[in-house]
C-alpha cells in the first residue's frame, strides 16, 4: 500500500478524525472522549468494560442530508440496543466546520459486533476504548497512510 499524500481524502479524515470531540451521556452525565487519551472516569462508569463510539452518519466522510441522517441512527440505535447497553453519544468538530454526528456509546461489546456495524453503515472509523488504556482510532476501507499514530489501527 503506498502512502498518500498530505492533502489527501483519507488524510484530511483522519486529521479530523483525531481532533474530533466524542461526547457521551452515561448515568446522565456528559463526558468528552478524545482519541489517544485514557478516560478513567468513563472506565468507572462501565465498569471497566469495553466500549465503542460508532455513528451511522455520513458515510465514508460524505455529507448526507439530515433526514438521511435522522434515519441511519434510528437504525444504528434499535442494532445498538440488541447488541446489550448502549449510551448517547454525539461526534463533534472543534471547529464546527461539520455538523454534529449523533451515535451510540456502546458498553461490554467486543470488537466483531463494532466492526459489523461500521461496515454496515459505511463508516470510515469508530473510536474504541479499554479499562485503562487509551482511546482508539479504527479505521475501515483502504487508502489510509501505512503509518499511523499510536492509538489508531486498521481493522482492514
């Protein structure tokens, strides 16, 4: 795979992937979740489970509009809640240069069921968490650079 260029596709996503804000509403408080930083207050509030924030929004990067948008979560969250406990969850840009992504904060999930999701609604990536670790950039598709930053992995 070749690394693509600064200004590319996948860079710009990535770059605003990792400077993204991931809010979460658990036991009716909100909590930020950034990429690359450990969140011990969302590790007690699971209980030390893993996690995974996932949208249905915009697939791939690409802008849909809201009522398409409205739908895809819906969708998300009635899959969400088979999966086990779920939490709200609201993918921000600092810059507010893209709208705001509702999703899911899933709880005591395992990677398969995250990965089926982003795969069915197309998304670029979602942001996984362990007790004590970290939060992590998964990324899907191909195009991403060969390097990348610690904290993020390919799921490809």
């Amino acid at each position: 795979m070749s690394q693509p260029a600064v200004d590319s596709p996948q860079h710009r996503l990535l770059h605003a992937f990792m400077l993204a804000e991931y809010a979460v509403i658990v036991d009716g408080r909100e909590g930020i979740v950034r990429v690359s930083r450990s969140h011990r207050w969302l590790d007690r509030a699971l209980g030390g489970q893993p996690w995974a924030i996932v949208t249905a929004c915009n697939p791939a990067g690409r802008r849909l509009p809201p009522a398409d948008n409205t739908v895809r979560h819906r969708q998300l969250t009635d899959l969400a809640r088979a999966l086990g406990p779920c939490h709200r969850a609201c993918n921000r840009d600092p810059a507010g240069d893209w709208p705001d992504e509702p999703g899911v904060l899933l709880a005591r999930i395992r990677i398969e069921p995250v990965d089926a999701l982003a795969r069915r609604f197309e998304q670029a990536a979602v942001v996984t968490g362990r007790a004590g670790q970290p939060a992590c950039l998964r990324l899907y598709g191909d195009g991403w650079p060969d390097a990348l930053p610690a904290c993020v992995e390919s799921a490809d």
